[in-house]
C-alpha cells in the first residue's frame, strides 16, 4: 500500500514548493491526477526560528520543537483524513535545519508525540544519491549556509564515505550567504531569484571548480532557484531535494519512482 508524503515546509518557503514540485517529477503516474502521490505540505513558517541563527548563538530557541509541532498537526491531519493507517514518510527540505543539534532533538520530539512519520535524512539520502549516480567522484565541492559549514556537516558526511570536500575559501563565505540571506536581492528576499544573487551564486560555483570539483552539492535548498542546471561546465551540480524526493518516492511507493 502507497503511505503519504509529508513535507515539513516554510524553512524556506520556496524550498517547500520546490520539493514539492521535484516529488511530482519524479512520480510516475497513468496521466490522471489521482495517480500522484498524497502529499501533505505543511508551511509553517513563522513557528520555526531561523536554523542558521540558532546553530550561530544568535536564536535560543531551537527550530526543532516549532517543527515538532507542525509535524504534529500533520499526524493529526492524517489520523483525521483516514491515511494513518499505514504511517507516513517525512521530508524536511532546508539542509541546515539536519544538524545534529536541532535533528535529534526534533526526533526525540516525534518519538515522545508517538508521530507515526519517518522522517528522511536528507544529507544522508544525497550522500547515497552521490554514490548511486556518479560512483567515480571523490572530490566534492559544496555550497552551503555558514551554520552547515561551521557545523561540518556535509563535510562529515562526505569524508565518512571517502570523499574529499572543497569549500569555497573561509573569506568567501559571505559571498555565499548573501546569495541566501541578503535582505535586498538575497534568494530568501525576492522571487524569482535577482541576477545579483544567480551571478554571485555562479561565481561560488567557479571557485569550486577552479579547485578541483568533480561534482558540487548546493547544500542550501535555495541554491538551486538560483542555478537550476544539473550540471555545469560538464561537473555535476547535486540539488539535495531531488535526491530527498526520490528518496520519499522509493519508500511510500517504490514501483512509482521514476528513471533517472
């Protein structure tokens, strides 16, 4: 039996839609609308604290019980509807927002709720997604939010399982946060993306590249709004939700993933 999708939205908002959006592309479907998935979409944003602030001291609250709490009103909503039966499969589509910090918290927070909803590891899946798709990579460039770097945790992940990081250097981080973060043309700030924010965003990927990159993960679910291409210079770009969403797919109903 197909269980549901639940995406723990509005971290950021546009993320939300765009993990949505990569579930239904990768859904293989009969042509009619009632053979996608069910998918919840829970956008809550102004319940959960901004990530990178809480893992930079500068947020105290931790953005693990605000979305503790959507996850419940989406466990509610599915006990309520008749699709709980079964449980459900979880996404969260903000790469930050799985620093062990906030993520076991928030899966301690499920556990006590008794929420039937398994929540996927995003990182975890693009590290799989990685392996999967492009087995001969090991040098890996990624572009991420300062908490996720100061954090390590793509870093960790990545040389676990034999790969060697690039980064952008430490004096060019900036640069990419403000292709996130900006409050006048950040991706965060406007929709669609500024030419200021995909320009600068390039420019990041550019120094990856220029160090070696075999493929570069867009380790912020922003990134890729602002450079959609799959690859670049013939180097793989890896969106962690494409391989979140395919993730969801293969385990609420692996006879509908599509090839890819």
């Amino acid at each position: 039996m197909e269980r549901p999708l639940v995406i723990g939205g509005g971290v950021g908002p546009m993320a939300g839609v765009a993990l949505h959006a990569r579930i239904i592309e990768h859904t293989v479907t009969d042509g009619t609308d009632q053979s996608h998935l069910t998918v919840f979409h829970f956008s809550c944003s102004s319940r959960i604290p901004d990530r990178t602030a809480f893992l930079l001291g500068k947020e105290s609250v931790n953005p693990a019980f605000g979305m503790a709490e959507v996850f419940q009103g989406a466990w509610e909503a599915l006990q309520s509807l008749g699709y709980a039966s079964w449980g459900a499969v979880g996404g969260i589509p903000c790469n930050t927002f799985h620093a062990p910090k906030i993520f076991r918290l928030f899966q301690e927070e499920l556990e006590k709720r008794s929420i039937r909803i398994r929540v996927l590891h995003m990182l975890e899946e693009t590290l799989r997604h990685i392996q999967e798709r492009f087995p001969p990579v090991k040098r890996v460039g990624v572009l991420s939010t300062t908490g996720t770097r100061k954090t390590a945790l793509y870093r960790t992940l990545l040389e676990e399982g034999g790969f060697e990081v690039v980064e952008v250097p430490e004096a060019r981080q900036e640069m990419v946060q403000e292709v996130i973060y900006h409050p006048s043309w950040g991706i965060k700030a406007r929709s669609p993306v500024t030419e200021k924010a995909r320009n600068q965003a390039v420019e990041a990927l550019r120094i990856l590249l220029n160090l070696g990159a075999e493929a570069v993960i867009l380790g912020c679910t922003e990134l890729p709004l602002a450079v959609p291409e799959r690859e670049w210079e013939g180097v793989p770009l890896v969106d962690p939700m494409v391989a979140l969403a395919r993730a969801m797919i293969r385990e609420a109903a692996p006879s509908k993933l599509a090839s890819y």
